[in-house]
C-alpha cells in the first residue's frame, strides 16, 4: 500500500515475507500466491508492498541468472504487489528448529555478509518499481555482541565503507539508490540508538543508516522521541521502520503471569527479556534465562523480544507495547517532513504463538489494516489508485 505524506513523500506499507518458510525460488514464489496476493485482496488495495526476505540460496541463484529475477519481478507483478525493501538480516535457515543467535551470522567481520548485502542491493533494484524513489535493505547491527574483539570491529567498519562505495556502483550501474540500514538488538554489538550513533556515526548518510523495529526499541526501554533525535543529531537517516510490538508482562512475579510468559519460552527464537529500574536496564539474553532467575522480578514489568501481533492482545495478564509503536510512528510520520519512506510489518513470530492461528492470510491482513488506520490518523492520504 501506499501513502501521501503532507510533504509529498510517497510512504509504502508492507510486510515482511520472512513469516513465511521459504528457502528457493519456487517456493518464495509459491508464498505469493498463497499468501501475498489473497493478504492484498482482503485489503481490497490495488497493490500491497512485500518486503521479500531472500535465503542466501536463492539471492544467489538471482543475483547470477537475469531469467530467474526477470520470473521474480513478473510474478510480484500479475499479482499486484511491489517490493521496495528487502530483509538481509538472516542469512538463511530462519524457520529451522532452532534459530537463536545463529541469526546473527554471519556477521559483518565476515566477507560473507558484505558479498550477501551487495548482491541484494543489485537484486533490489531489478525489482523496484519504475515510480520508486529509493530501496533500503535491512540488516544485522554488526554482530552479537560476544566474542567481539578489536580486530573485528576493525574488519566490520572497513566492509562499512566498502559495503557504501558498492552501493554507491550499483547506483551508478542502474540509476536507483538502494539504503542499507542497521537494525539495532538487544543484546547486539548495537542493541540501542545511543551505540548506533557512536558505532555507525560518520558513515556515508546517502547510503547508510538505520532500521528502526519499534519492538526492540521497546524492549530496550528507550523513549522513542530522544531516541529518534539521537539518530538524527548523529547524522544516521532512518532508512526503514519496522512496525513491530514486543510483549510486557506488567508484574512479572504473578503466578498467572509466569505461566503465560513460560507458553512463550518457546526454542525457535531468541527472546531477549529487559527490565528497567531508576534509568538502569537489567538483561537477560533468552526468556528462559529470565524466567529461571536472571531478572529481577521486583523493579517493573518485562519486556520481552516476542514480536506479537499489532491488533491482536496476548494472552492475560501479558500485553503488547503497541503504544510504543503508535508513538514512533507519530516521531517519523505525524510530522512536517516525513521521517522515513518504508514502513515494514514485521511479525515473524505467528507459528511459535502459543495458540497458533489457522488463518495466517487473516492475522496478517488486520495487522496492515491496523497500520494503515494509524498511518491515516496521522494525516497520511492512502492512494487508492495503487
């Protein structure tokens, strides 16, 4: 979907396929049909944004055979959706049994990393529409954040300045401008806006940036007005917003509480789990490890990194930080001058719900609906002729 801002920016709205398991081309493909096109007719909208999420397989395979990325960008087109963002955040193998802090590798110390966002990057612009003003790609905040020694951190930032001179060839190639923006985590080498700024402060701002998910934004505690002022102020351009909310469980010693949060303890992903006492954040890495003792249970509620549902509540007493959510989308967007450009649904997490629902196409159709409504609310006009 897409959206007029008051400036004149075009907005786009979409979601993001790594929801979907899908490791080759045939079967991202398939997801589009099963899935991307019948989300777009329950929206009744002439054409809906997905940002695809590509395996390294099959980013391969496109970045190497013109034909099958001709097939790619034929099919997003007879089923009336467009992509103008790409997730490289993992690498591959995201719906495997377990995933945990595999997601982060390889990192960007790696060769591997910069060669998988490059190829992207020419993949990307193959697809982008003719109309599009820019692409961005989302990607991982450097590396977890242990072990993490000197010389990889020295490696990192010069793949930074390599990753922004290819950037800078493939505009020059194809005449479109791809962003790649850094999404900080908890637990990460950059897990707040405060080391996003000292870490990737300097960089050339045309090309890199940061994608900001709102549920680790949340998860970390951090206002999101002095956050989104502290990106700025370091010169970092919100390249993508990920429309994300975590789960809070308000009093997190209550018996009914703990039952709810152990349902979510699930062994897929990484469930970083925060609570915040007089300005000071208490860590865990792993829901479970909070669950066992490594929180304190007395300084406030828990925020766990458990993308939930934007519409839907979880279980009780459990709620989500969708007014966080609410206020980083009035930060960027209810604003004179648009903030960002790209707004992705990122709910990744449907399958390891505790009550899985039976019609994906449905939860994510009111998860766009919900977005769409406080994207309008803001005074964006939706363009009906997409």
């Amino acid at each position: 979907m897409r959206f007029r801002h008051p400036d004149g920016t075009a907005v786009h709205l979409g979601y993001c396929s790594n929801v979907h398991q899908a490791e080759d081309l045939r079967g991202v493909i398939d997801q589009l049909a099963r899935y991307a096109e019948p989300v777009r007719q329950r929206l009744d909208t002439g054409r809906l944004g997905i940002g695809l999420w590509l395996a390294r397989g099959v980013v391969a395979e496109l970045a190497a055979d013109v034909v099958a990325l001709r097939t790619l960008k034929r099919e997003l087109m007879v089923r009336g959706l467009e992509t103008v963002t790409l997730n490289a955040f993992p690498y591959a193998g995201f719906h495997r049994e377990v995933v945990k802090k595999a997601v982060y590798l390889p990192d960007w110390a790696d060769e591997a990393r910069l060669r998988h966002t490059l190829d992207c990057a020419r993949i990307l612009a193959a697809l982008l529409p003719d109309d599009a003003a820019q692409g961005s790609i989302s990607t991982v905040p450097l590396a977890w954040r242990t072990p993490w020694p000197a010389e990889r951190a020295a490696a990192a930032r010069r793949a930074l300045d390599r990753l922004a001179a290819g950037l800078a060839g493939v505009e020059a190639e194809t005449g479109r401008r791809i962003r790649v923006g850094f999404e900080p985590e908890p637990g990460c080498v950059v897990e707040t806006t405060a080391q996003a700024a000292r870490a990737l402060g300097g960089l050339d701002p045309d090309r890199l940036g940061v994608c900001v998910d709102a549920c680790h934004l949340a998860v970390q505690f951090e206002e999101p007005g002095a956050a989104l002022r502290r990106l700025a102020d370091a010169g970092l351009p919100v390249v993508k917003l990920q429309a994300s909310s975590a789960v809070e469980a308000p009093d997190p010693a209550h018996p009914a509480t703990r039952a709810a949060l152990h349902r979510l303890a699930e062994p897929r992903f990484l469930h970083q789990t925060r609570t915040a006492s007089a300005d000071v954040v208490h860590s865990a890495d792993d829901l479970p490890d909070a669950l066992a003792g490594a929180l304190p249970t007395d300084t406030g509620a828990w925020r766990v990194h458990f993308h939930a549902p934007l519409h839907a509540a979880p279980e009780p007493p459990l709620r989500t930080t969708s007014d966080q959510l609410t206020a980083v989308l009035a930060r960027l967007l209810g604003t004179p001058a648009a903030g960002c450009d790209h707004v992705e649904v990122e709910t990744y997490t449907w399958s390891v719900l505790p009550d899985p629902p039976s019609g994906l196409v449905g939860g994510i159709a009111a998860e766009l609906a919900w977005a769409r409504d406080r994207l309008t609310a803001l005074g964006l006009k939706e363009d009906h002729d997409s």
